[in-house]
C-alpha cells in the first residue's frame, strides 16, 4: 500500500508537471496583445507624460490590451514548478528513510529549519524573477521607479524577518513530540488540543494555499517555496500531536 501511494503521487506529479509545461506552450502560441503591436506600443509611450510622470488612467488601458500570452504562461510555469518540488520532497523522503511510510515528517528537528531557510531563499529569487520578467514584457513604465527598490526591500525584510522566524520556530519545536511521525498523525490522548492546533495550521495551509492560486497567473515565480511552507506547517501540525519520548501512543491507527 505504501509503494502504491508513492508511485501514484509521483505519477500524479509528473502529469500537472506536464500540464503545466503544456500550459506555458499553449499560452506562448497565443499573442501577447489583443490588438496590432504599434497600437499597443503607442498606448506604452502614453503611459509616461512629457514630464516623466507615470499615466494611471492611461496605464490601465495599456494594460487592457494584454491577452491571455503572458498570464497562461506564468500559470503554466507555476503549476509545473509546484509538481516538480513535490516530486523533489517526496522523492527525499523515500530515498531517505525506505524503511518507513514515505508520508511523514522530517526526522529531525534541525530539518524544519533548514526547509525553512531554503523556502525563504526559494522566494526571494521567484520574486526577483517576477520583477525581472514584468520588466522585460513592459508592465512597467520607463518613467517608473527601478525594480531595485522594490529588490532592495525585500532582502531587508529578509534580513528582518529571518532571526524572529528563527527564534519562534524555536520556540514551536520545544513543543514537538518524537519524530518522525506520520503527517495525518491524530493523538486520541489529547483530543482538545489535537483540534486546536489542526485548526491553526489547516488554517495557515489554507492561507498559503489560498494565496498560490490567487497569484497563478503573476510573475513571480513562488510555487517551490510555497509547496515547502505547506509541508513544513503540516509537519509542524504533526510533531506537536506526536507522543512524547517513553509514552506510549494515542494517535489513530
């Protein structure tokens, strides 16, 4: 049973990886306005004034003429994206512990954290690739400010963020029971809490979740590190529940 769930979330993997790669032809055939390329050039001119000042009104139906060229395309890269970095973590999972049910969570603490660094520094580049590629395609303005404030901004957040994610996923992993421990762990033992924090960090799942498909059709290349950020809150959700080191487990068969 555990060899068949594994064979067919890879197989279910590479299918949206090849939908999605299909997705991005499709959306590369179709053009990229909806109108001739001088008519939506000349409504690119518009959006700056002879003053060097950005045109809203005139930006917006600039970006009107836009067809679906760009946005299947971003779609397309990020559902692809999104398959080959599950494939990636289920593969790891498999590979690193064939003993056990693959499903499950990291094995050690030091793991949560070194998934949480790469999702942080998946995210920066898949922004930054965002901002690049929107450049190229003109959905800026020349009179606009550089991207590089914007880049610059995020990497001090970066900066910021980085030691108080640190410190509170220190504190959440003191709260964590023996690991690894199977993702869809329940503990009948602590019924209350087991819905308490179920609800939490289905909820936070939801939300990234949520946020992914909301912004499909962006730029921004976030899906790798989106699909990590789930994994780790769905761990999180798990390891909290998981029975402590010489008890004896509560959880569901």
């Amino acid at each position: 049973m555990r060899s068949i769930s594994f064979r067919v979330t890879v197989l279910a993997c590479v299918a949206l990886a090849v939908t999605g790669l299909a997705l991005t032809a499709y959306g590369h055939s179709l053009p990229v306005y909806t109108v001739p390329y001088e008519q939506a050039f000349a409504a690119f001119d518009a959006w700056c004034t002879p003053a060097a000042r950005v045109d809203h009104a005139a930006g917006d139906r600039y970006l009107a003429l836009f067809g679906w060229h760009y946005a299947l395309m971003n779609a397309g890269s990020a559902v692809a994206a999104a398959a080959l970095t599950t494939a990636a973590l289920v593969l790891a999972l498999r590979i690193g512990a064939p003993e056990r049910p693959w499903f499950r969570t990291p094995a050690n603490r030091w793991m949560y954290f070194l998934l949480g660094i790469v999702a942080l520094l998946s995210y920066v580049p898949g922004i930054i690739h965002g901002l690049s590629l929107d450049l190229d395609r003109r959905y800026f303005p020349v009179c606009a400010d550089s991207i590089g404030i914007p880049i610059t901004g995020l990497g001090v957040s970066l900066t910021v963020l980085t030691p108080i994610l640190t410190l509170i996923g220190i504190f959440i992993s003191t709260g964590f029971g023996a690991l690894p421990v199977p993702l869809m762990h329940w503990n009948r033992g602590w019924p209350v809490r087991s819905w308490g924090v179920t609800i939490v960090f289905g909820g936070a799942m939801l939300s990234v979740v949520m946020i992914a498909a909301l912004s499909i059709l962006s730029s921004d290349l976030t899906a790798p590190s989106s699909v990590i950020i789930v994994y780790l809150l769905a761990s999180t959700r798990a390891a909290l529940l998981a029975p402590r080191e010489g008890t004896v487990p509560q959880s569901d068969p």
